[in-house]
C-alpha cells in the first residue's frame, strides 16, 4: 500500500492509497477520511460508493463530508469504480468499463477476469481497511447514482456485514433501465434471471431481512424519469412492507452539489444506526 | 449575460454565469451562490478571488462555502481569475497569463489591453452583481493564495466599497517573492516603484484607516517559505499596529481541504463585520 496523498482536513486527515488488488488485478486507489480521535481509539467506517465516470477523487473533493466525518468520528473509505489501467478491458462508452463497473462480478467476457468489483469492496478492500486503520469493524455503505444502486446490492445482500444503508440518486431497479440493462448485458450476459442478484428491487421483493435504508432523490434530475425511477423501489418497499426512508428533494439536481446539501443527514443516519 | 449553470444548494442557488467583460476585452465567467431568502430582501455579497491556475469553478465544487453562505444569508462572487480567450495573450507558465492576472491593472505589453482585473473586480462586475442580484450593496472580500494577494489588495485600496478582508495562504508582499517578482515585472514593468499599489504590506505601512482583517495560513503549505512569508505581513502589522489576526494551522497544507475546513470561520467574520 503506497500513500499518494495527506491533506489535514477537520481535524483529521484526508488520505489517498494505491494498492495492488488481488481480486481485481490490478491497481486501485482508494481514499480514506480518517477522523481526529485517540490513541488507540477504535472507529466505524462508511463505505462511499461513487457513481458512473467517478473515481476515489470525486467524492472527497466535493461532498464537504469531512465536517461531519470529523464531528461523528467515522472513518469514510471512497474506493474507485472499476477496475483500471492499460491492461484492463474498456469500452468507449462513458457507462460500461472503466469507471462504470457497476459493482458486480462480471461472468462474460471479455470481462470477467478484472470486473470483480462486488468481491472487492466487500472482502478485499473491507478487509484492507480493518487490517491498516483503526476500525472498530462496524461499518455501513452509501453510494450516488451507479455507486447507489452499488450500496443498495452490496447491503442487502450483506446485512451481517453492513448496518445500514443509504443512496442518493440511485439505480433502484438496473434491470427495467438503460443503464442497468446495457451493463448487465456485457457483463452477466443476456440470462435475466442472473441480474436479479444485482438488482436492489428484486433483492428487497425476496429479502427476509430488514435494513435501515434511507434514499435521497432530487426532483430536477435529469436522469430522474428514465434510469432512476425512484417509484419502483418506493412501491416494493410498500408491498413488501419495507421500512425505506424516501425523500424527494424538490428543485436538486444530480450533482455533487445535491449530495453535499444533504450528507450530513446520511452521516447522521448511519451514525444513528450503528 | 448568460446563465450556464443553476443547481439547486442548501435551499439556495448556486449558478453560473457568462458575460462580455467591457474592461477585460473578452467573455467572462463568475459563480454566484444565492442562498434561501425572502422575496424583495436585499443580501451582503462576499468575493471569493481564487488563486493561480483556478477558474469560476474551484471555489464553488471544493470549498463547501454553500452551507454557511446559506446559514448566514449571504451571497458569494466568485469570479476567474483572468482575462480568457484565444486572443487574450497567455504565457505558457502556469504563473502569468491566463489563470493569473494577479487581480491587478498591467501597463506593459502584451498584457494591458485585457489584464485589468483590478478594474474589473472592483468596478465592473461588481456594478453587474448590484444590477442583477438582490444584494445590499454590503461586500467584503477574501481569496487564497494569489487571490489571497487580491483580497487584501483590493479591500485595502477600497475601505470604503469593502467592510472586511480575508485570506487563506496568501501571496502578503509579492514584491519580495518569486510568483510576485515575475508577474509584476510582466504585468507593471521593472519600476518597483510601481508596484507598491499592489502589494499588500506596503499599503498597510501607508494605510490611514484601519480594516478588519482575518489570515489563515497552513503550517505545512509547501509554499510557505518562499512565497507566502506570512511574518512579513505580522511584522508590519505588528509595527503599524494594525489589527489583523493571523492564524497558523497547524498540519494544513495549500489545498481546498485546508479552505473548507476554515471557510465557516471566515464567512462568520465578515458577517460580524458588516
């Protein structure tokens, strides 16, 4: 593990790592927040999942998290999107391959070798993070957009792992849209039947768990009405009785500038659910 | 003038727009942050000048500005940081020409047709904010860095347009640094003479009035020794007995995580100096 970047921050310290990813093959930077806090002292940490063309930058560079990360004392671990690199299968597209990795394990090829994301950021990289900071391996996920709908699959199919949820803008439903569709295709292969274990929908319709979820959409997003379809998820929580915290936020959009005027509320949620 | 941007920001607006500049020759961007008011209620405006490199953009993605400016009813200006355009003439270092007019009025060629970003703040978009905006015709100024430089420039010049000053890691006596040196020697010729009405401590030795002014100044800045020297600022301070408060962080660096970490404290400070 090798530090790129140390920027104090709050209190605190805002780092970036590059790693070399067994299960990607490759490698991958993350960044991490860690709080100021005591010798020895023990934290939770939050996964930040980010969304299409994003990487470790994006989230710690424009959310204004650290404030609250500060506050709280939790650790925040902003890993990339996909796998990277010369060597690394891509696609010309803004929303397949690199920085479009949609947080699964691809079976097709030609990329099932590197597009390992699920597996890395729930074993490989939580396990990187408890081994070299100081966490107390209580964690919980959130995610923007593709990163979203990330945080969505990973904690409900993880709830020993994660103890709460939450999404801004999320791909609730990948299989019934564009975006979920195009990269389920090239990546699970054409086998609907496949997709629902990458679909927060149809995981929530066969769950025997219940998590604490908490959604964040903005009703000027552009991508509202065609990928986002908040809606489908709101009406399966409701048939399955689901207890999802749906909040549409009149006027935002599907910037950074939405997710910062509404991350504190996401920290404190997580915090409030640990 | 022309909106390019507009997304909705702790209940207020931060946009973007574009203009033709009279003074600058030439097309220019600025960020405005509108923050939740009261219809016909006029509201204190704060300029943001940015440092070299920088554009109407960094302020506004990185500094997380947008919470407090929102909590404390006020408006931020921040403008690029000069003149722009394919005819506007450049320099191929990152330290004169475009990204760094150096928020003054340049008399030697090729700059002094549009490098007038003195003018400019000062005068014209000012009078297009006054147009435009609902603001009250109470301003204050801050900046970082070279921006820094122009805040404590164009606010000590002008106490009677600016309430208060303040600075993150700034450029206090460019006569005597490098970034200063070569910029003034572009921009007002070898006459050093000339340049006093643009550097900071020579206008506080000359100063009759006395103008709040806030600094915070990162410990570990990397560009601390050589062209920042915040003591020379605090020795003539200290010897006019003029009030400033200078505040070394320490573990800060030049970065936006060191700005939005201290930018609630200094957006306090020119509310409580209006």
């Amino acid at each position: 593990m090798e530090r790129l970047e140390r920027h104090a921050s709050f209190g605190g310290w805002q780092e970036v790592y590059k790693h070399e990813s067994e299960v990607l093959k490759c490698s991958m930077n993350f960044s991490i927040y860690i709080p100021p806090h005591d010798n020895n002292e023990k934290l939770p940490v939050i996964y930040w999942l980010s969304g299409l063309t994003c990487n470790e930058q994006n989230f710690i560079t424009k959310a204004g998290a650290q404030k609250y990360a500060s506050e709280h004392k939790v650790i925040i671990v902003a890993p990339d999107t996909s796998p990277r690199g010369e060597f690394v299968p891509d696609d010309e597209s803004y929303d397949l391959g690199q920085g479009a990795g949609f947080y699964l394990n691809a079976t097709q090829e030609p990329w099932s070798k590197n597009y390992r994301m699920y597996d890395y950021i729930v074993d490989e990289l939580r396990t990187l993070i408890d081994q070299n900071f100081p966490t107390n391996k209580v964690q919980s996920i959130m995610g923007h957009s593709a990163g979203g709908h990330g945080a969505l699959v990973i904690g409900l199919r993880n709830p020993e792992i994660y103890k709460s949820i939450s999404a801004f803008s999320p791909i609730v439903a990948p299989s019934q849209v564009p975006w979920g569709q195009k990269a389920f295709t090239a990546y699970l292969g054409t086998d609907q039947t496949l997709w629902s274990d990458y679909d927060a929908v149809e995981l929530i319709k066969s769950s025997s768990v219940k998590m604490p979820i908490l959604v964040d959409q903005g009703s000027d997003d552009s991508f509202l009405k065609e990928q986002l379809k908040p809606e489908i998820l709101a009406d399966v929580c409701k048939e399955k009785d689901y207890p999802v915290t749906l909040n549409m936020r009149d006027g935002y959009d599907h910037s950074y500038y939405f997710i910062a005027s509404f991350i504190e509320k996401h920290i404190k949620f997580h915090m409030n659910n640990r």
